[in-house]
C-alpha cells in the first residue's frame, strides 16, 4: 500500500501546554507509522503567548510539518473546526483529516485503530465513540439525557463528538456546508455522508479544568440539534398535537367515568390546553416560516468565507 498522508487538525485556545502533550503523542504515533502527517493547530484567539518549545525540530521530527492558523479573534470550537477544514480542504495533497480536541482527552494513541478502520472502509468517515468518559456523574447523566433528547428531535444516534477521520472526498463536501459552522458531527450526520464507529475511551483533561460551563454545554447541544431545524419542528408539532389530544381525552375520561364533580371543570381546563397547544403551535409555525424564508438568503458557506478570519500562517518543518 502506498504511504499515505494526513492532515490533523486540532483547535486550541490558551491551553497550550496540552496541546505540547498531545503534538508529542502524535509525533510518536507516525514514528512507527509507514503514513505520514502534517498538524494543522487552529490557534482561536488565545490570548496566551504560545511557547518557543512548539515546533522545535525534535517535537515534530516524525510529522511532515506544523502549521500553526492564527486566527484574528476568538470564534468558538466549531467555527475554528469549520476554518481549519476550509483551509485543507482546499489542499490537495492529503488523503484524509482527522479532527481531535488538544486538551488531551481525545486520546492520540487510538489514532492506529481509526486509520485502520480508514484502511477497511477508505469512503467512509470514522468516528471515534465514546465507550468510556472520564467525566464525573452529573455531567454524564446531563450527557445521557442531551442524547436522547438529540434522537428523539433528530431521529439520530449520537455517541461521539469531534474526533473523528474525515476522507477528503467528503472534507470538500462538508465545507459547503453552512451548518458546518455550528457542529462538525451533526453537520455529518445530516449530510447522510456513511461513516462507521470505532471505540475510544475518553481521557481526563491534561492540565486545568474545561473552560465551557453548564450554559457553554446546553448551548453546545443546541447547536448540534439545530442543524436539524426542519425535522425537529415537524416532530415538535407532532409531539404537541399528540400531548394535547392524550390530555383531553384523559380529562374528558375523568369527566364521564368518575364522580368527579366540579362545576365547569371539564371545558375550563379543555379551553386552557387549547390555547396553549394553539399558542405553541402559532408560535412553530412561525419559526418553521422564518426557518424557510432563510432558504432564499445567501447562506455563509465556510469554503468561501473562511479566509478573512485567518490572521497569518506559521509553518514548522523537521529541519526548522
């Protein structure tokens, strides 16, 4: 088999010292790898001078090169995602990008496994499922809970989040996509594009503690779900039609089949679902107009907007 050669792309934001630890990991991982790699670091605003130490000769002596993409402000995880896949995307050179946090928890020593479900299965994108998390109890139940509200309103399974093997076939496609700016797996998953999952434990951060909070979380699955605005206004209409009509019958059956008697009780709880069910449903179709009326907007599409928010470039080869 021909060698071949990957982009890696990794957001950073300030933690800086993780991302040392992680680019030693992957460095050694191509050390006995026969494929080849180039590290692609989408530095999102920090505010933290970066350390002279990143891409010394030595810390890159396996990887074909480092390229540091600074970007001119902070823009979230997703947008420097979505910047990061532009920029290689337009690259012609690699077979494949494989995306990973640089906070040290996805692990760089299961990239072996993923490469060898991209050797199996080259057309499809492989994801990296969470069999294992590190986090603690609360934020596992919350994670629990946000998947299967996730499937309910989407109609999909998730069990992964950005780390994942993308084929370039499929990095050109993805970046014409505009929902591509608020999540990378969900923006997949919508693209119907065929992916496979291998499984990876979670580590625990590195050093220091994760700078999104309970809000960042809720807002994070937020904008996963809202790539699937449209199926999930039918099922929210579907859902409040189906509560509404369960919850007059069943007062209607408590009416006729008890000897509950309470003047007026019956049509005075009946008329408030009603204007609640209608006031939902007046307030969906709305959104559903708004939702379609943006169809006919220019949309911004990461492949052709990226490039103003990239400040400059910085480049490290073995020999620098």
């Amino acid at each position: 088999m021909a060698s071949r050669h990957f982009a890696i792309l990794l957001p950073v934001l300030d933690d800086w010292t993780s991302f040392e630890f992680v680019l030693a990991e992957i460095n050694s991982v191509f050390g006995s790898n026969s494929d080849t790699a180039s590290v692609f670091c989408v530095n999102d605003g920090s505010t933290t001078a970066r350390p002279k130490t990143i891409g010394v000769a030595s810390a890159i002596s396996n990887l074909r090169s480092l390229e540091i993409i600074n970007l001119v402000c902070n823009l979230g995880h997703q947008r420097a995602l979505a910047i990061g896949l532009a920029e290689i995307a337009r690259r012609d050179e690699f077979t494949a990008v494989i995306v990973l946090d640089a906070d040290g928890e996805d692990d760089p020593n299961h990239l072996d496994r993923i490469i060898a479900a991209h050797t199996d299965s080259p057309e499809k994108v492989i994801f990296a499922r969470r069999s294992q998390r590190s986090e603690g109890l609360v934020f596992r139940m919350f994670y629990v809970v946000y998947k299967l509200c996730f499937q309910i309103l989407t109609g999909f399974r998730i069990s992964f989040g950005n780390f994942c093997l993308i084929p370039m076939e499929s990095a050109r496609r993805l970046v014409f996509k505009a929902n591509l700016w608020n999540s990378l797996p969900a923006t997949i998953l919508q693209s119907k594009l065929p992916y496979t999952t291998v499984d990876s434990h979670r580590r625990p951060r590195i050093c220091g503690q994760s700078k999104m909070g309970f809000v960042g979380l809720l807002l994070h699955g937020f904008h996963a779900i809202s790539v699937f605005s449209e199926p999930v206004i039918v099922r929210l209409v579907l859902l409040i039609i189906s509560t509404s009509s369960f919850l007059v019958l069943g007062i209607v059956a408590i009416r006729y089949t008890t000897d509950i008697l309470v003047p007026g009780w019956t049509s005075s709880m009946i008329a408030i679902l009603v204007v609640i069910s209608l006031q939902a449903l007046f307030l969906i179709m709305n959104t559903t107009l708004v939702v379609l009326q943006n169809r006919c907007l220019k949309q911004m599409i990461p492949a052709v907007e990226f490039k103003p928010f990239i400040r400059d470039i910085v480049t490290f080869g073995p020999s620098s």
